[in-house]
C-alpha cells in the first residue's frame, strides 16, 4: 500500500494530499528527510539503496531518508525512519538539525523528479556499521567514507553517490561537524 504523503507550497504550507508515485511523477512539492550519521573516526555512514528502489536504485544515500508522512513533523520523521531503516532507537534531542531546503532534482535512470522541502540532520553515531540493521526491500548495506576524503574521490567513486546527496557531503559536511563533541 503506498503511504500518502503532504504536498506542499514554497512556504512549505500543506496545499494537498497524495501518494508517493504521483509526488514523484508529477514534481509535487513535498517534505522529507535525511539523518546522516557521523562517527567519531570522521567518517558519514552511507546507505546503500537496494536495485529496485523507485528513484536513484543502487546509489549511495544518506544513512537515512523518508518522506514526512501526514500529521507527522520533520523531526518526528527522522526519529521513526532512523528505527526503521537501521535499528537505531534516538530521542529527538540526539538529532542536530542541520537545515531545511527546496531541491528539485531530476533522476534521469527512472525519470522520476524529487521536488522537496528536505530537512538534515547530523547523529552522532558511535557504533559499527555492521551493527545497523538493513531495511529489507530498501537497502543492501551501509557503508562508511571518511569524510575529508570525500571532496577527491575519483569519478568511478562520485558515480556510486546519488549526485545532490554527494555534493552536501562533499562541500559541507566537513564544516558542519568539525565543532562537534564525540
């Protein structure tokens, strides 16, 4: 059953309701999420999404992502898909709110259009990576890059990563944790 999600206008207000297979045939403005969990050895943990997924199948992800369900919150959201997608139970107050954007990007293997308010947020994560568990049907693993490495991977490498979830990565998430406390 396909969940319905919130479509929204550019001042993220709710304009409508709709299913996850129209939103991304049609463009529609929607909320999401990402969590991308750094470790204490400077490394973003990536997720590896499963070869039939709808949009960007088989690419590096943020460890975690899912559109905001109805009557859900952003933060809200990134608590239940972290459960979900790697068996991490946090509390709110473990999540640092990184931002809200609007992306619009294209996937030109599927030709589906991901138009969203996506809101980020850094966990900091001090576990192995063997030890999250793999959403069955959404992922085939997790795998971990150190971040300062990320700006000079070659082109073979960059390839793997869905593009705009590379380029945060790369341009960003250094500055973002080099303050933080493990």
């Amino acid at each position: 059953m396909d969940k319905f999600s919130n479509v929204v206008n550019e001042d993220d207000k709710i304009i409508g309701l709709e299913n996850r297979a129209k939103i991304h045939q049609e463009g529609l403005l929607h909320r999401e999420v990402h969590v991308y969990f750094v470790t204490p050895a400077g490394q973003v943990i990536c997720q590896h999404r499963a070869k039939d997924k709808d949009m960007f199948p088989d690419l590096l992800d943020a460890t975690v992502g899912g559109h905001v369900e109805v009557g859900d919150s952003y933060e809200a959201t990134a608590v239940k898909e972290t459960r979900e997608e790697t068996g991490v139970i946090i509390d709110p107050g473990d999540l640092i709110f990184v931002g809200k954007n609007v992306y619009n990007y294209h996937d030109s293997l599927t030709g589906k259009i991901n138009h969203n308010f996506l809101a980020r947020y850094l966990y900091l994560y001090r576990g192995e990576v063997d030890a999250l568990k793999i959403e069955d049907g959404k992922a085939v693993g997790f795998e971990a890059w150190p971040i300062a490495t990320l700006k000079n991977l070659s082109e073979e490498d960059r390839a793997r990563f869905i593009e705009p979830i590379y380029d945060f990565m790369a341009e960003e998430l250094a500055g973002l944790i080099k303050n933080l406390k493990f």
